[in-house]
C-alpha cells in the first residue's frame, strides 16, 4: 500500500434515534469503494484508510454511497493527514487540561463568518477562534448547554463538523500507524 492515510468525518451520524450507521457496514460501505486498510473511531463517523486510485472526489462518493444504501446523505468531509495536524497544531486551546472541552469545527468550505455573532453567542469563561481550516472552541461547562456550540455553524456560514480535541487526536493517531 502506497497511498497516504486519508481521514473521514461524517456529520451528524449516529446522534440521537435517527440516522443510524452501524461503523461494521461503514467499514464494508468504505472496503466497496476500494478504499484499503479501513478502521473506525467510536460510533461518529470518523475513519482511516487509503485510497489507492487518489480521487479528488471522494467526499461525494462516500456521502452518495450512505444515501444509496441508507435513508440520508450525511455530509462527508475527507483530509490527508498534513491537513489534519496543520488543525490540530494550529488549536489555540491544545493545552486546556480538559481536551473533551475542546470542540473543532472542521470547515467543509470558507465563507464569511459572522465573528460578531460568535462573539456573542461565548458565555463568560468561553473561547472561540476561527481559522482557515477550522472553528476551535473552548466550552468549559461543555457543549450540551452552549449556545456557542449550537450557533456555531450558523455563524461560520459554511457547514461543518465538531469533533472533540482528544477524538481528533486520536483519529490523527490512527492515521499516522498507517504511514508506519
């Protein structure tokens, strides 16, 4: 295999009661493909592999293959990995003791973020920062009553998808015993 490691993050699978994607059939969905060496992460639609054939396309071959197979298209973003360290390495708040604090957002395309809007949305203790690539959030009391995390993507203008720091470093782990 001589393919870089690729990196899969699915939006809004497998949260809540609907839109279920069981990561066996993932897996199996991702192998029909012909992607090779495919793992997952946890139960949200983050995975590994390479891609021998090099498609520039692959986002929207993976969304279109879930929504053939099953009842909804989730928005699929693929990096190689020097795209995903250069987020991680750029995280203003990679040193937070507590990395599950620490959302990113990682940007399907750029736009023009409503930074007053965000600004606005950050109770007290709350950190925000947007980069090229990314929206990094530091939630301190967590995501589930933040009205940054959830008006977040509406402010950004551009759709994306969270990821904790620690699940983002640990797909990034997977990713780099691939180029082993």
């Amino acid at each position: 295999m001589s393919a870089e490691p690729r990196i899969l993050f699915l939006r809004g699978v497998n949260v809540g009661a609907n839109r279920k994607l069981p990561m066996v059939d993932l897996r199996a969905l991702l192998r029909g493909l012909g992607l090779e060496g495919v793992t997952t992460h946890i139960q949200s639609g983050n995975a590994v592999f390479r891609d021998p054939q090099g498609r520039p396309d692959l986002a929207t071959a993976i969304a279109d293959a879930i929504g053939a197979r099953f009842p909804f298209r989730p928005e699929a973003l693929v990096l190689d990995l020097p795209a995903l360290e250069a987020v991680l390495d750029a995280n203003p708040f990679r040193d937070t003791p507590d990395p599950a604090r620490v959302q990113i957002g990682f940007l399907a395309g750029g736009g023009a973020a409503d930074t007053d809007r965000l600004a606005a949305l950050a109770a007290p203790g709350e950190g925000w920062h947007l980069g090229d690539a990314a929206l990094y959030l530091h939630l301190p009391q967590g995501t589930g009553r933040s009205k940054l995390a959830a008006g977040a993507e509406k402010a950004v203008k551009t759709p994306m998808t969270m990821r904790n720091q620690r699940v983002a470093e640990a797909v990034a782990a997977l990713a780099r015993e691939m180029t082993c």
